[in-house]
C-alpha cells in the first residue's frame, strides 16, 4: 500500500492507496476508486478555492494578488497558487469571499 499526499505542492491529507482498489477503468486508464469519506477529505482544503485563467499579456505573481486583493476585496489573505499556464488557484478559507468574487 502506497500514501499518496503533498497534491500540487499543499499539504494534503495522506490517504493509503490500497492497490486493489484500482479499476482499469476505460481505455486502459487507471482509476482509483474512493469511498465517500476519502472523496471529502480530498476536495474539504479546495472547497473555496477558484481557479483563475490569464488572458491576454502576462503579469507577476506578485502584480496579480494585489490586483485580486484589491478588486475582490477578501477579508482574509489567501494563497494564491500558480499552475503554469497562466492558470492560478486563489484559496480562500472563508466561503463569503469565494461567493463575493461572483457577484463583484
């Protein structure tokens, strides 16, 4: 049995990978099947979390979070996660500044 943590360089949950519960899935992809109790221990760190995309010239990291800071106005500060891309995660803690963004 494997552990399985450190997703996207956040600390995780560790959760044991008991090879017998691979699936071949389709098209000969492995899958790892979950139960319900490892499926919300997984997505519970990425609950308030939206992931932003870049369009057009590209900025600093550093430029982007003030910019998020001060359009979005959070009451918290946040991590702000880089994906390569121009792809972002902006982790919020707080469930009211994730749904201020939508209604800015």
């Amino acid at each position: 049995m494997e552990e399985c943590s450190d997703i996207a360089g956040v600390n995780a949950p560790t959760i044991p990978i008991n090879h017998d519960k691979l699936d071949k899935g389709t098209n000969g992809i492995k899958t790892i099947l979950l139960s319900e109790v490892d499926n919300e221990r997984l997505c519970a760190p990425w609950k308030h979390s939206l992931i932003i995309k870049l369009l057009g010239k590209q900025i600093t990291h550093q430029y982007l979070r003030e910019k998020i800071q001060k359009l979005w106005n959070p009451t918290e500060q946040f991590p702000l996660i880089d994906m390569g891309l121009d792809y972002f995660i902006v982790k919020f803690s707080k469930e009211e500044n994730m749904n201020k963004v939508f209604y800015v």
